[in-house]
C-alpha cells in the first residue's frame, strides 16, 4: 500500500491516515507531525521551519525534499505507507517520483479529500490535538470525554497555534495556490481518486479503501 492523502486543510488526512495506517501495517508520515515534532525539540529542521508554519506558509521544498528522502529510505517504510501532507507542490511530487523510482517503487494512488470550505473553517477552528499521542478531537463535533484530556492516553490536548482564524485562512490560499495543482498532476499519472471528505468519519473511511485499492 503506497498511498498519498492530499486534501486542504482541515480535510480530515490526519484522521483518517491514523487509523488506516494500523489497519494496513504501515508507517504515517505526516510532514506536518515531523515538523511540529522538530519545532518542539528545537533541532536544526526546527528552526528552519518555524516561521514558515506559524504564518501558515509551506516550508521551502529543499528542507521537506531532504527529510523525506531520507524518511522513506527508512526500513519501516520499504513495504508501504500513508503519506499525509506530503508532496504538497509540484516540486516535491516530482521529486517524490524521483525518490520511489530509484529503489523500483511507485505510488498506488492519490486520495483527494473533497471538503467545502465553509466546513474546513469550521473543523480547524475548533480543532484540539493531543500533545502526547497527536490524536484530534473537535470542540464540537468530536470532543473527548473529558475536557482537555485525550481519551486515547490520557494526554493533555492543545490547540495548533497555526489554528487561530487568520492563519487558517492564509493556509487555505496557500493550498490553492500551491497545492491544488497536484490535482491536475496526479489525475495526468491517472492516480487520482476523489473522496467526499464531509459526512461520517467511518464512511470515509470505507471510502478511501475502496479509493486505494484495499478490498476488505
Ligand atoms: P499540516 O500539519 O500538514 O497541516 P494541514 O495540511 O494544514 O492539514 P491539517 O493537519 O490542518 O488537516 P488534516 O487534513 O490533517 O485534518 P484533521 O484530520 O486534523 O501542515 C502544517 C504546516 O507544516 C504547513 O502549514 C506548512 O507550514 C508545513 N508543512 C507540512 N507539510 C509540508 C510540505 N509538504 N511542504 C511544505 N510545508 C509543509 O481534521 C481536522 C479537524 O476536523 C479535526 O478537529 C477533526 O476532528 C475534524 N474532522 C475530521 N474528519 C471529520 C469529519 N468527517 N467530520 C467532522 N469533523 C471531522
Ligand atoms: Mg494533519
Ligand atoms: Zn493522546
């Protein structure tokens, strides 16, 4: 299973790539998780990268280029795996291409997640996101048990500083501009599967399934 979830923000790639990545026995690489995760080491990535996420900009191709090249030479991730965020230019698809080709590998599919923008405001601006173990909830659509507290682990839940109303809507025009054009890219490799991203989480799910090619 070689699949990448590309969607705006807010679409649900995060969600659903969790919970599929165990169902399949592969590796979540979510650029964004290893840039927050880096931001909040502090390491050299960190650094690089911070200024560029907390105004809801796309870190520079180069940086995501070099980490994800060296993520996928990673042994975990030579059987398969769910790439969320990423590629999320031209560039980096290229690249991407580059990358699996070299070691006789290729991507499955592309999953686009279909979202209106009036529900990926709502959903972002109401996000929290567990510290710990990175799982989401939603103030109001899907909140924890207990406030503030994952009920996965136990672990205190935050909101994305990137979350506030503004930044979100720079994200959003970044994702137009940007990435949106992976859309005609991936449907000229003939890769591209839509799927509604509104509606019940699980029903997506079965979606995206059938989107990549899993029979069960
Ligand atoms: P990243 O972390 O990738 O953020 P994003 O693409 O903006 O996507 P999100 O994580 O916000 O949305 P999601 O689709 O995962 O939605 P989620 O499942 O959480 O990137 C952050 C930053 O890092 C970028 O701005 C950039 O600076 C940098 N970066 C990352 N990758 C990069 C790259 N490749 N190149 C350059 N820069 C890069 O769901 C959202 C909410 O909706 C949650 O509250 C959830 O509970 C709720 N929800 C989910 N599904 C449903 C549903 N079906 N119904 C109702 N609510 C739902
Ligand atoms: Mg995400
Ligand atoms: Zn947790």
């Amino acid at each position: 299973m070689r699949v990448a979830f590309l969607g705006p923000p807010g679409a649900g790639k995060g969600t659903q790539a969790r919970e599929l990545a165990r169902e399949w026995g592969v590796p979540h690489l979510a650029t964004g998780d290893m840039l927050r995760e880096a931001v909040a080491a502090g390491t050299r990535l960190g650094l690089a990268a911070q200024r560029y996420m907390e105004q809801g900009a796309l870190v520079p191709d180069d940086v995501i280029i070099d980490l994800m090249r060296e993520r996928l030479a990673a042994a975990d991730a030579t059987k398969g795996f769910i790439l969320d965020g990423f590629p999320r230019t031209i560039a980096q698809a290229e690249a991407l291409g580059k990358v699996l080709a070299e070691t006789g590998q290729a991507l499955g599919a592309v999953v686009f997640f279909d979202v209106s923008e009036a529900e990926l405001l709502r959903r972002l601006t109401g996000r929290r996101v567990c510290r710990q173990c990175q799982a989401t909830y939603h103030l109001v659509s899907a909140p924890p048990a207990k406030t503030g507290i994952c009920d996965k682990c136990g672990g205190e839940l935050y909101q994305r500083e990137d979350d506030s109303e503004k930044t979100v809507r720079n994200r959003l025009e970044v994702y137009t501009r940007q990435t949106a054009p992976l859309l005609d890219y991936y449907r000229g490799h003939s890769l591209l599967r839509t799927v509604r991203g509104e509606g019940p989480i699980d029903g997506i799910r079965r979606a995206i399934r059938e989107a990549a090619g899993d029979a069960r």
